[in-house]
C-alpha cells in the first residue's frame, strides 16, 4: 500500500474532488447523478458548517480520494457523525480509501469524541463492505429498495461503528 498525504480540502480542490465524485465506479455507489457538478462541491465546501471536515487524500500532489463527514447536530445525538468516502476510479484498491478512513476515525475518536461513526451502503458494493467491516463496522439493518439507480431499485446496508467495543 503506497502511503497517501490526507489533509482538509481547500476550493483549490474542487476540480479534483468533482473528478473523484465524476467517476462512474465512485458515483454509481452514491445518491449523485452522473457527469459530476463542481458548482455543487464549489458551494458545498464554501459553505461547509462547523461540525462538517472535508478531507482529501493525494500522492504526487494528485487528489486520488474525498472523505465528508458531519456530527450529528441534535444535542442528543452529538456523539454521532456520519461520513461519505470516494476514491478516484483509478486509484481503488490502493489503500487509499483505508488511509482516509483511519484518519477520519482518529479524527473522530481521538479529537472530537465521537462515539459512534455511521455510513449508509448498497449491498452490492462488496469492496465498501469490506472496507468498514475491516474498521469494525457492523451491518446493523438494511433498507429494502433504497435507492433508484442504473434503472432499478437498490438495497443498502446501515452500517455503524461504535467507539471501544473493536477488538
């Protein structure tokens, strides 16, 4: 696995976070439609409230991969963040995805004393699975024609984490 510089993105990013987003592999395992819209990322990240981070992974400069995470911001639910990760099409498979979700949990964990991480997932992309069940993540129930996508209706998984219960 060749090591990824992760950082906080800047609008600088924002074509290359759009090219991640773009890709049909990256896309087509999100709630996005294709061919990519930097105006969305460009008002997004402007705009990003206090308990959102936005980080990127690079190598040689490159952005290869985007993480979004957010806290949960009912007082009740303050020990929560969901997230999002995309990796370049190109780039899968290489370790970056791992690399950036091990500095979003440490972010998460180590620094705002989150509790509980959250991700929703399709139950076809097999690798995702295998990425946050690698990092402890737990299928804690699925949702039955989720999403519409590619012309049919998808399941997804709800995924969790919880704060020292890993082994």
């Amino acid at each position: 696995m060749q090591k990824v510089e992760i950082r906080h993105s800047t609008l600088a990013d924002i074509e290359a976070i759009n090219a991640v987003h773009a890709g049909p592999k990256a896309f087509a395992g999100t709630l996005d439609l294709p061919y990519g819209n930097p105006m969305k990322w460009q008002k997004m990240l402007s705009e990003l409230p206090p308990n959102s981070t936005s980080l990127v992974a690079l190598r040689d400069g490159k952005v290869l991969g985007h993480l979004m995470m957010g806290i949960d911001p009912h007082i009740r639910r303050r020990h929560i963040a969901w997230f999002g990760i995309w990796v370049r099409d190109d780039a899968q498979g290489q370790g970056v995805g791992s690399q950036l979700l091990a500095a979003a949990i440490d972010l998460a964990e180590n620094w705002q004393n989150i509790h509980r991480l959250e991700i929703t997932v399709y139950i076809d992309n097999e690798a995702a699975i295998a990425l946050y069940r690698k990092f402890g993540f737990e299928v804690e129930g699925e949702g039955k024609d989720y999403a519409f996508r590619d012309g049919r209706y998808v399941n997804a998984y709800f995924m969790a984490r919880i704060r020292n219960q890993q082994v």
